[in-house]
C-alpha cells in the first residue's frame, strides 16, 4: 500500500513538472530609467527558460543607493544590464500562486554577458518589483508583422518605447524619449521592415513634433531569430 502511494505522488509529480513550463534561470534584464523611475526589460528568447518578454517597474531596497543609480543613469543611453539570482521566471505572473516581489541582481554597466563589468558599490543588490509592466509568453511559430509596435514606459515626461516581441524572428529595441506633458500612453505602432532598426524618425513622426527623442538604448536581433 505505501509503495503503490509512493509511486502515485511520483507519477504525480512526474506529470506536473512536464505539463507546467520550466522558468528556472539567469534571466538577464536590460536596465534603464533616471529619476522619475527604474525599469528593466527581460532579455527573451523563443525557448524555455526564457520564452517570456517581460518589463518591470522597479526600485533598489536600499534607498540611497537606488537615488544613486537613478542619478546614473538619467538622461543617458549607455547600455546597462541587470546580472540576476536565478530564480523562478513565471513567478512574475500576475496569477502566479506564490508571486516574486523581490531577488538580487548584480547591476553592470554594459553587457553582462559580453563587456560589461559590474559597477562598483552595489553588490548583489535587492531589487524591489513595483509593477509588472509587461508579461508574454512568446511562441516559437514562426510569425510575421507588418508593423513594429512600441510599448510606453514612464508616467513622467521621461519615457521609454520597448519594442514587443511579436514576430519570429524579430528585434529587441529600447528608445529613450521625453515626452510633453499629459501625452498619451498610448502604444506607439510604425511600419517595419524586416528585423531592422526601426528609424528614429519614424518614431519621431509618430510621436508628433514637440517630442525628443534622446536614442535607443538597446537594440539586439541575437536572442529573438
């Protein structure tokens, strides 16, 4: 009898852990943001672990130290990255049964996995999650669109145009912007061609005369082919 229960919690077990999706991981981030907030975007791919495009809202725990990196990085396009703690990447979910609201991560000025060297002073730091902004499992299906639709970070006149991942294969793109205020939140959507950098002017047109585009931060066809 305790075999025969033994067994069932195995096959149990067994069948959950093969029908849940494994998000287990080093799930690098680009990092950007200045003082009127922090943001970091998942670095996605089309396979497990990584197959989730997601944009968060964060903060530092340690309140001068995230006044200090606000200070770093605002008002500027130089690429910095986020070097997390492995961790469970579904539990960012909305519905997520035990959800993830904080984990460390070494803060890298450049690529953590290329050049980048992390920078001094903030060690494994404790990021807080704020707001998950943005949180889609991408499909492998090969797919394509006719236009490149940009999300809007920021609630300030300092903003932020993340490009979603729709289309396989596809490019990762991140453009710094300030914005007048009380523009629209709206999703800003521009012709694309192909897997190539969407111009700046044609963000620019779409987000009328009055805005200035300050330059992409990130811009990457690697991960997402």
């Amino acid at each position: 009898m305790l075999r025969t229960l033994f067994l069932s919690l195995f096959l149990l077990a067994s069948s959950l852990a093969h029908a849940t999706p494994l998000t287990w991981g080093l799930h690098g981030m680009v990092l950007f943001g200045g003082k009127q907030g922090l943001y970091a975007s998942h670095l996605p791919m089309f396979h497990a672990p990584h197959d989730y495009q997601v944009v968060l809202q964060m903060r530092l725990a340690d309140p001068a130290l995230d006044a200090r990196l606000r200070q770093q990085l605002d008002g500027k396009t130089a690429l910095w990255t986020l070097e997390p703690e492995r961790f469970e990447l579904a539990r960012l979910l909305p519905a997520a049964p035990l959800p993830l609201r904080q984990f460390r991560a070494t803060v890298v000025r450049g690529h953590f996995e290329k050049d980048g060297k992390a920078e001094p002073g903030y060690g494994a730091a404790a990021i807080i999650v704020e707001r998950v902004l943005l949180m889609r499992r991408l499909s492998p299906a090969p797919a394509s669109n006719a236009s490149a639709r940009y999300l809007q970070v920021g609630d300030g006149t300092q903003r932020f145009l993340v490009k979603r991942i729709d289309s396989r294969p596809d490019f990762e793109h991140i453009v710094a912007w300030s914005s007048p205020a009380q523009a629209p939140h709206g999703d800003i959507v521009v012709a694309k061609s192909g897997i190539r950098q969407t111009p700046i002017a044609a963000l620019r047109a779409q987000l009328g005369k009055t805005a200035r585009l300050r330059g992409t931060l990130y811009f990457s066809t690697e991960d997402v082919r």
